[in-house]
C-alpha cells in the first residue's frame, strides 16, 4: 500500500512523490500518473513540468493556495498547473485562467470543460480591465508569463487581490533580460513590486526550471492597489 503523507492542504506526497486528490476521477491533463490509494485518486504532479511543483519541492513554506480559495492564473497555457491548482482549491474554490495564446487556449479549454471550477480567459494580463469585472476580488494571483514587462503585469493585477492576499510569481530572467545576470533581474523584479508587496520568501527552482526564481508575497496593507 503506498504511503500516503499530506503536506499542505490538499497536497501530498505518495511514496515521495507530489500529487493531488483528483477533482476528476479517470481523468489525466499531461499524461500524468495516476494513483488509487483506498478509493481516493490522486494525481502525481511532475515538478518538470510545474513550476509550483518545483518550489513545493524545494521546500517554501508559505502555503496559501487551499480549498475555496479563489485564484486568478496568469500564464495559464494549456493548463498544466492549473488543473492541480484546481485541484487544490476543490469544488468551492475557484481558478481564472488568463492566456494570451489561442493555440494555448484551444488546449486548456479541454481542460475547463472537465472542471466546473476553471474559467477560461482569453486575453493579455496587462489588460486587466478586460476580465476585472468577471473575476472580482482573488485571494491569490499566481504569475508565470513569459513577458518583458512581468513586474508590471504584477502591479496591474494586484488591484484585482484582496487585502492581504497573496501573489506567487516565477520570475523568469531569461524573458526580463537575457543578457543580464539573472540574480540582478531577480533584485530589480522585487525591487519594482517592493512598494505594493511584501516578499515573504524566494527559492531557486533549479534543477526542475534553470534561470527561475520562485517568490511568495503579500500584498501590503498600506498599498492603494
């Protein structure tokens, strides 16, 4: 019988892998495993092929995503991630997926169509007038978007986060500056965001992504977002 170790909400480790209890029973997203302990189904989540996987594994300890929590994705792609997001948030939560792509698109609206808790978004997160009305107020923003412009999407957004809520951001210095050193785009991304959040914790995400820092922040009290 595999070991069965629950590690944060709604994530565990089976036999010392990550997965998720599958919101879709039978269903795979990436051709992922998946794994029957006791009736329960889980999904074995790939940290090569999610960022939030990776840091999960490298050990952050800030840990906001849960049930019912309402999360707006950015970057969502085809849907990799979101659907352990989906996962994770369950039944009552919610995931809002922005995605510039239209071949993307095409793909993670498969993906929505089996789970009744993504939305799917098709549009540029600068323009965060384009979907605020639909969405509301989250209690996560969840950043990975391959853009010049990644602290900026960040600021637009956090209008769209509760007070207090939380941003998990994969900071990608080869899409910020590929000719500076990726530790420099990593200060001065945290250093442009600094006024609006508060960083509670960063972690490389190497070996699973290279030239990626994964960041955890809070949304300061004192921000006029």
């Amino acid at each position: 019988m595999p070991k069965v170790e629950e590690i944060f909400s709604n994530v565990f480790l089976i036999d010392g892998k990550l997965a998720t209890k599958n919101l879709v029973k039978g269903s795979k997203v990436y051709g992922e495993e998946l794994v029957d302990v006791d009736g329960t189904e889980y999904r074995l989540w790939n940290p090569y092929r999610s960022k939030l996987a990776a840091a999960i594994l490298k050990g952050i300890k800030n840990m906001h995503i849960k049930p019912e929590a309402n999360v707006l994705y950015l970057g969502a792609a085809t849907g990799t991630t979101c659907s352990h997001v989906s996962d994770i948030v369950a039944e009552k939560g919610s995931v809002y997926c922005v995605e510039i792509s239209e071949r993307s698109m095409r793909d993670l609206i498969k993906v929505c169509e089996k789970r009744s808790n993504m939305l799917p978004i098709l549009q540029d997160a600068l323009n965060t007038e384009a979907y605020a009305k639909e969405i509301g107020k989250v209690d996560i923003i969840y950043q990975d978007v391959s853009s010049r412009q990644q602290s900026e999407i960040l600021l637009r957004n956090a209008k769209l986060l509760k007070k207090n809520g939380y941003a998990y951001v994969a900071i990608k210095s080869q899409s910020i500056s590929s000719s500076s050193d990726p530790k420099s785009v990593y200060s001065r991304f945290l250093s442009e965001v600094a006024g609006t959040f508060k960083l509670l914790e960063a972690v490389d995400i190497a070996p699973y992504s290279l030239l990626h820092l994964f960041a955890v922040m809070q949304k300061l009290t004192s921000s006029h977002e």
